[in-house]
C-alpha cells in the first residue's frame, strides 16, 4: 500500500498526538483485556482444589495475549513478556444445575519491550513513515482509526476528542482526555496484584463469600438453573456495596 500525501499527513498529525501529546497513555503500561467464562461442575465443593484450575485460566489467558502481539517481521519479536499487574475480577456468579459459572473479566498489565524512556513506541508509524513500513502488531495499528466513535472498533478517546484538525487546536481536549486515560491506568494498576496466584485467591475468595451468602450451596449444589447474584445484594468481592454498583457494573 503506497501512501498519498493526505494520508502522511493524517500519519504524521495521529503519530504526533500519540507521541507527543499522548506520550503512550495506552501503551504504557497496555492493558489486555479478556472476559471469560469457568465452569466449577460440582459447586461449592473442594474449592481449595479447585484452585489449580482457576490459576491455569489465569495464566493461559495472559500467556495468549502475550503470544498474540508479536511483530511483524521475518522473524516476529514478542513486544511482551510476563504481564506487571494482574487485575482480575467476577463479573457475575450464577447457578446451573450442580454447577458454579463464574463469569471472570481479566485484566493484565504489560510493559512493551518497544516503548523508550521518553515512552515513545520506537516501532510506531511517527519514526517510520519514510519507510512506508509498520511492523507493529495488527492489534497495535488498528487503535486510533482517526473517524471511530464510541463503541467503534479502533475507538482511541484521545483520538477522537483531537477530531481531524491537522492543526492540533484541540489541545486542551486532548490534554483532558490524556488525564483520564492514565488515571483509568493507574486506577486499575492500583487495584490489580503482582501474580496469577495472588489473581487467583482474590477470585477463590470472592466464591467463598458468594457461598456464605447462598448457605444452601454448601450442603445442596442442586439450585435451579440460572440463580445469580441479584443486583441489590451485597456484592461477592466484600466491598460491602451492591453488586450493581460494584462488580456488577
């Protein structure tokens, strides 16, 4: 694909922003996100054995996410290593049959290989664009598409907030937007643990309240079909909120 003058100046201008105006508020740290279903089929029984399994979900999905951002080059180059903070929580906690169905949103903090110490990505289109060339992962490239409103694919806050004004009159937007980007960030780095395992004993604990608070699961796993946690109960995690207001957003 050859690129016209327009399109190296809306390269030039989108690079600009993420580089300069931005300086990676989604990049560093990048967030992979999964939500994810995990079947307990006998209930409330053997939760401390049950452990394993709820750590092996963890692990395989940050393992996944790792394996997936590769560069794109003769020999592709993994931009990831271990994730630096996990954040994993339960979305919804439901009864079917015999069985406990945790629906988990895993959240893993990484820290590109490629990002500089002035948080630059070194591989981004703003240092290649004489090259007419982007190794970057297909999932890096597709974030940011100028024009992609909320809830779009390649929907980049910052982005949008700039508009398409080659001449950058948006600052202040843009600044606003980058605020909130890496206050989301730095929230959820906050909140999240250093390991899977630590990941894990935070889930295992929220089934153990979710249990004390369904007393019949411990001696009866038989419930009907479809029992969940209803949206004005206390939530699962403990905060002593409701779950609508607190996992259940």
């Amino acid at each position: 694909m050859k690129w016209t003058d327009d399109d190296k100046k809306s390269k030039a201008h989108y690079s600009r922003i993420c580089t300069e105006e931005c300086g990676g508020a989604c990049c560093d740290p990048w967030w992979g996100i999964i939500s994810y279903p995990l079947v307990k089929p006998d209930g409330a029984a053997n939760l401390d054995a049950w452990r394993k399994v709820l750590l092996g979900s963890i692990t395989e999905r940050a393992l996944r996410i790792s394996r997936a951002y590769v560069t794109k080059e003769a020999q592709p180059k993994r931009l990831f290593c271990s994730p630096e903070r996990y954040n994993v929580k339960v979305q919804e906690i439901a009864v079917e049959g015999n069985a406990l169905v945790l629906t988990l949103l895993a959240m893993f903090s990484f820290r590109c290989r490629y990002i500089g110490k002035s948080n630059e990505c070194t591989i981004h289109p703003s240092l290649t664009i004489d090259t007419e060339r982007d190794i970057r992962p297909d999932q890096c490239g597709f974030l940011g598409v100028p024009g992609a409103g909320p809830g779009e694919s390649g929907h980049c806050r910052i982005i949008y907030e700039a508009g398409t004004d080659a001449t950058l009159e948006n600052e202040a937007k843009i600044a606003q937007a980058v605020k909130r980007e890496r206050e989301v960030s730095l929230n959820h780095q906050q909140s999240g643990v250093a390991t899977a395992e630590e990941a894990a004993d935070r889930i295992l604990a929220e089934v153990r309240r979710y249990v004390k608070l369904h007393p019949g699961l411990q001696a009866d796993t038989t419930a009907k079909p479809g029992v969940k946690t209803g949206r004005n109960e206390p939530c699962v995690c403990g905060s002593g909120k409701k779950f609508k207001k607190c996992c259940g957003k």
